[in-house]
C-alpha cells in the first residue's frame, strides 16, 4: 500500500513525522499563518496540506490528537536547527570554571591561574574564583584580598566581577563573567598560537655547596616558600 503523500526531505535518523508517516487518524492542524485549523482526519490535512503547498509536519506527537503544522518541512528542519544552537549558546554560557588561588601564590603559578580565566571567558564561560585560607593564613585576610584584587585587576580586558569579593567561610570567592565579544581582548593564545606568559619565570638558581648540617637548615628555612609569599616576613617574627 503506497503512502498518500511521501515527505520532500526526510533522514533516517529524523524523529518528525512528515505527511505519510504520521500515525494517527485524527491531527489538530495548525495552518501556515500560525491559525487554529481545528481537528481533522488525516488524510483530510494532507490533502490541505498539498493544496497549500507544503508539508504537514507532526510538531507534538505526545498531544491527543497530534498536533500537526502546515509548512515547508525544509524551512521548519532550519527554524529548529537556528532553535537547537541557540539553547547550545545559553547552555555554554551558564557554564562555570573554578579558579584556585592562595595568599602566597608563586607569580607564575598565578600567571598560569589567570590564562586559563582569561581562555575560559573568551569561550564565553564564566569564572569562579576560590582563594582558600589555611592554618594562621586567617589572621592575614587582607593579603588574600590583594591577590584577589590583582587578579581583577589582570582580568579587566576579558571579564568583570559580578560583585564585589566576599569571605565564606575560610575562603574568599569571586564570580567573572565575559564581556560582550565587542568589547573583549583578543585572547593573546590566538595572537601567539602559544599559552600567554603573564609572568617571567625565575631564573634557575645554582646548586649550592655543600654546607655544614645546621647553616643548611637555615639556608633551607630562608628559601623555603615563595619569592611574592606575603607571610614569609611574618614567619620570621614568630619566636621558637
């Protein structure tokens, strides 16, 4: 038995029932201006259908009765398709990366922390920024703040804080959203090709001779941490 009417364009993995392929008697059409056509048998909307010039393409299946459309069903795959990426661009931007910082962050640790903010926001993905308190690190809140405030700072091209940083808990946290893409930076990675380098790394130290037990303890306490650590100072007030 032949189909009444065999759709324009069809794809075997397509889920929309088209003309021939819809399977219930009775359809609720909806005709080309967006108009109520009411409930009719099947046959009888595809033969509307054809006298229009267009398809009769199922648009909800799970409705009683079927509710069918009457349009081109090559004009109505793109309207979805333009539909299909715009959801994809909302749902890429509600996502959220996390960015880990600390008080005493090595500057190039941070140099390496800000372009993967700076990569995110260019794909229109918005940033969290987490630096985190540890032991005696509490009593010092406001170097934590500067880094937080540097890292704005850094990030001003490409992002903007959607408030002011806050302190919750142990920890201060920070939100970056992308600017529009008129008004953003170019990423600099798609300028080089290469990661960008915020920070120059430090240039390697020779190895040093070999010292008596105790003067190479003191060495070690004096190199230990790093060269931007704002508690290293504080390290060496505290009494033993």
């Amino acid at each position: 038995m032949s189909r009444p009417f065999s759709p324009r364009s069809s794809s075997p993995g397509s889920y929309v029932r088209v003309n021939g392929k819809i399977r219930a008697r009775e359809v609720r059409v909806i005709g080309p201006e967006s108009n109520q056509l009411g409930v009719l048998p099947l046959a009888d909307a595809i033969n509307l259908a054809r006298q229009h010039g267009v398809d009769l393409v199922e648009i909800a299946p799970n409705a009683t009765p079927p509710v069918c459309r009457l349009v081109d069903y090559g004009k109505y795959r793109y309207e979805q398709s333009k539909k299909d990426k715009e959801a994809k661009k909302h749902q890429h931007a509600n996502k959220v990366k996390e960015i880990q910082l600390s008080p005493s962050i090595d500057q190039h640790d941070f140099g390496v922390k800000l372009s993967h903010a700076i990569d995110f926001l260019c794909e229109e993905i918005k940033v969290k920024v987490t630096l985190r308190f540890r032991g005696r690190e509490m009593a010092h809140k406001e170097f934590g703040f500067q880094q937080v405030q540097k890292f704005i700072k850094e990030i001003t091209p490409y992002g903007h804080p959607d408030a002011d940083p806050k302190l919750i808990g142990k920890g201060i946290v920070l939100m970056l959203s992308p600017l529009p893409r008129n008004k953003r930076a170019k990423n600099p990675r798609e300028q080089t090709g290469d990661a960008p380098i915020f920070a120059e790394k430090s240039q390697p130290q020779p190895e040093p001779r070999k010292k008596s037990a105790a003067p190479a303890r003191a060495e070690e306490k004096a190199s230990s941490g790093f060269s931007n650590n704002p508690f290293s100072e504080l390290q060496d007030k505290v009494p033993h």
